[in-house]
C-alpha cells in the first residue's frame, strides 16, 4: 500500500498535505481501493470554513457514497477542478492529481492530532 511519509492522516482515510499555511486534503489509497470505481466528487464547501472533523463534501463509487471529512479546521480555497470531468483521477493517483481541496490552516495545533504514515498503516493493516 502506498502511504508516503511526508503527509498526515485521519482514521476517516483523508490525507494531508501541509504547504506553508494552506494544506492540500485527499482520501488515501486504502480509501480509494476500499470504494472502488470513482464515479463522482461532490464538494460544494468552496469559500466556506469547516471545522475539524466536519463533512466538506461527499465521493460517490459504484458501490457506494461516503463522506469527505476535514482533517482540520481551516476554509476551503480551491477545489481540484479535474474531479469534475476526471473523478477517476482519485483512483488513478490519490496522493498527486486527485487531491480533492485545498484548505487555509486555521488551527495549526490540529495539525499534532494528525497520524503518521506508521500509524495509519497500522490502523489499517498495511
């Protein structure tokens, strides 16, 4: 499983991946091959602050839809436009091109709650 060393992770399966004081937020590779086929991405938080742990949007896969949970409290910036035409790209590269938003860092303390690769590949048995 691929899990790089150099970002966070939440027990919801989002990654992060923190740039001076805006963080790049996708699901993780576990996450995407859990879903399966990505049909979807729906996130319409854009110019909205959302808290920590607070739903931001949702991803719909042929098996199912779940929730995308913020890893921290911050507004969303920007919105990975590709996801519109290309959901596929969550699939096809998770912790690259199909990131899903991008979010201002508000609390930097949140940052410490985060997990390790380690310990995230440990909660989920990789």
């Amino acid at each position: 499983m691929n899990l790089p060393a150099t970002l966070h992770y939440t027990k919801d399966h989002e990654w992060i991946r923190v740039e001076g004081d805006v963080a790049y937020v996708g699901i993780t590779d576990h996450a995407q091959k859990e879903l399966g086929d990505i049909v979807y991405v729906d996130i319409d938080t854009l110019d909205k602050e959302v808290a920590q742990h607070e739903v931001f949007g949702t991803v719909e896969a042929v098996k199912t839809v779940s929730d995308l949970f913020s890893p921290i409290t911050g507004t969303v910036l920007e919105v990975n436009a590709k996801l519109g035409d290309a959901p596929e790209t969550v699939n096809a590269d998770p912790y690259g091109d199909g990131w899903m938003v991008k979010i201002s860092i508000a609390k930097p303390e949140e940052l410490e709650e985060l997990l390790s690769a380690e310990t995230y590949g440990e909660l989920v048995g990789a």
